[in-house]
C-alpha cells in the first residue's frame, strides 16, 4: 500500500503545516456553517486532505453521502471517456452532447440532491484551474441558484486561473509549502510505525527528500518510501522533471536579456505544465542557487515568492521578478 493513502490525514490534529487553516476549518466544522471556499496552494500541501477533514467533521460517518468530489483535472482531461468510465456519471452522462453541456447537466444533477440529515451538503471541484472559461462561467450560475443547500469548495494550485465571479464568492485559504521542520518530523513518524521507533532515516539522506520535494510533503514520502524500499538515494535524478531545465532555459534567456523569450518559457511552465506562481518561483531557485549562486537573484525570488504567498498577481509579479532579474544582475 502506498504511504501517501496509509498515513493521509483522517482528522484536523493530522494534517501537517498549516495550522492558521486548520483553525478556520476546525470552527466551520464545530459551526456547522461553511461558506464556499477557494483553497489555494501547491501540489502535497494539504487541500485535498483538508476538504475530507472538514466533511468528516460536519457529517461524520456520512460525509462521503454529503460530499461530490469532481476531478476536473482528469475531466476536461480525459473528456467523454472520463465521463463513460466513471461509474458516478455514466448513467446521467449524454453522448450526444458536449464535455461542457454534461459537465453542467452532471453537476446540476449532484447539487439537486437533498443532502442527507444535514442542512447542506459540499461540492469540491478538485485541481480547479482546469476548468474551463464557460464551465466556471456555468458554476457561478448553478452557485446562486443551488447555494441554500450546497457549498461549493475549490481546490487549485493557481488563485489567478479562477474568474473573479466565483473567487469573489469564496473565501480564499492559503496552503502554504511544508517547512523543512514539518516535513522532518513527519518523515521520522513514519518510519518509527513502519519500522520501530529505533529506525531513523540517515540526516544526509534526510536532508536529501526534503530539498527534492521542495514544500510538497506527499512528494517527499513517495521519496521516503522509495528510499525505505530499495535502500537506494538517486533522488536527484528522480527529482529533475522537465520543469526545470524550462527554467534552466528561461534564466539563459535572461543571461542574454531576452524578457520576452524568458516570458514565453515561464508561460510555458504556467499554461502547459500546470504549475503555479509559487512553484516557478521554487523551479528557478533550484536553477539559480546551482549555476549562478548569486544573491541578487535570491532576494528578487524571495520577494517574488513572499508576494505570491499573499495572494499576489502571478503574471504581474512573474514578469516583474525576470524584469528586475535582467535590471540588477544581466544589464
């Protein structure tokens, strides 16, 4: 069994780092009122897994009757042949109508349903930046029509993919990348109920899963259990995607004070690689601090990423970061 299933948070005291949400989510479930929300933050930070503590603490034992879970990154991925595979869509989906006609007519259908011994039930779309223009612009709809017995909960990794019409419904939690600090300690859970409280993973190796993982804590005990399986510690080859040598390439553009190209590479990591502001900004520290260890580019993307974390812009703050990057260190 994967780790990521065997030790994924069941109730608020589990989930890892983000204390300030866990808050929020601990009164809304003791409440019992929940308004819509907008969950923000990077890949293995906990929102998935937050959305699941909340249901289990509003309905209990009956939180997967209250709670329709859409993954719209595999939806709009995948099209029609999601919607015929899925057991849950099969029989309301329509063949001879379009991906976003039956996305409409699926979702109306879950948030018609009378939520059972509860006053209203939850709608998550999972990884909502996948969503298209028209299928937000038909949820804001569906959200003013069907909001006295649904809330509807979104999950992304890029605030700025959502329009305004349903983020300025929601209220925005930020998931914030697992310290260093978090993460160690996790780790060194797991493997004393895997292995005895005697068994500890070397610090260098350690050391090595947490800077590979960068904040993503279900990355890094994928990593523990590769690690703790094969004994083997060739993460920094298993860590290097084509994200970064993008990022490589766009810090070789900003060498040659190119803007526009090195904003056409970090579009790219954007648009077609799904990754949002804070993890570019997280890919070309890793390119800076190994080719070009300089401290100008450390404070510039520190900025960048304190800005990003308050909800800033990401366009905006992504151009001005490789803008004051060619200024104070290439010009």
């Amino acid at each position: 069994m994967l780790w990521i299933e065997k030790y994924r948070p069941r109730t608020f005291d589990e989930i890892c780092g983000q204390p300030e949400v866990v808050r929020h989510l601990r009164r809304f479930a003791a409440e019992g009122t929940v308004p819509h929300l907008l969950l923000v933050g990077q890949h293995g930070t906990g929102k998935s897994a937050a959305v699941e503590c909340l249901a289990r603490g509003l309905y209990g034992d009956a939180w997967e009757q209250n709670t329709s879970i859409f993954c719209t990154g595999d939806l709009f991925l995948q099209g029609k042949q999601y919607l015929e595979a899925d057991e849950r869509f099969s029989h309301l989906y329509r063949k001879d109508a379009g991906l976003i006609t039956n996305f409409k007519h699926i979702v109306k259908e879950y948030a018609s349903l009378r939520p059972l011994d509860a006053e209203f039930k939850l709608m998550v779309f999972d990884d909502a930046s996948s969503l298209p223009f028209e299928a937000q612009q038909a949820l804001r709809r569906i959200m003013e029509r069907y909001s006295a017995t649904c809330r509807f909960l979104y999950t992304t990794t890029q605030q700025s993919s959502i329009i305004p019409a349903i983020s300025s419904r929601c209220l925005p939690l930020f998931f914030a990348p697992i310290s260093a600090d978090d993460i160690r300690a996790h780790l060194a859970s797991i493997i004393s109920r895997e292995h005895g409280p005697r068994r500890e993973v070397p610090s260098d190796d350690c050391d090595l899963i947490i800077q590979a993982s960068r904040g993503d804590l279900r990355k890094a005990v994928v990593y523990l259990q590769l690690f703790a399986e094969t004994g083997e510690t060739s993460l920094a080859e298993v860590s290097q995607p084509e994200t970064t040598a993008i990022a490589s390439s766009a810090f070789t553009a900003l060498q040659a004070r190119d803007l526009e190209k090195a904003q056409r590479l970090v579009g790219v990591l954007m648009l077609e690689y799904g990754l949002s502001g804070r993890e570019i900004v997280a890919e070309l520290r890793t390119v800076a601090r190994r080719e070009y260890n300089d401290e100008r580019i450390t404070l510039a993307l520190a900025d960048t990423d304190y800005v990003l974390g308050h909800a800033g812009n990401e366009y905006l703050q992504l151009d001005a970061l490789l803008a004051r990057i060619i200024a104070e260190v290439f010009l």
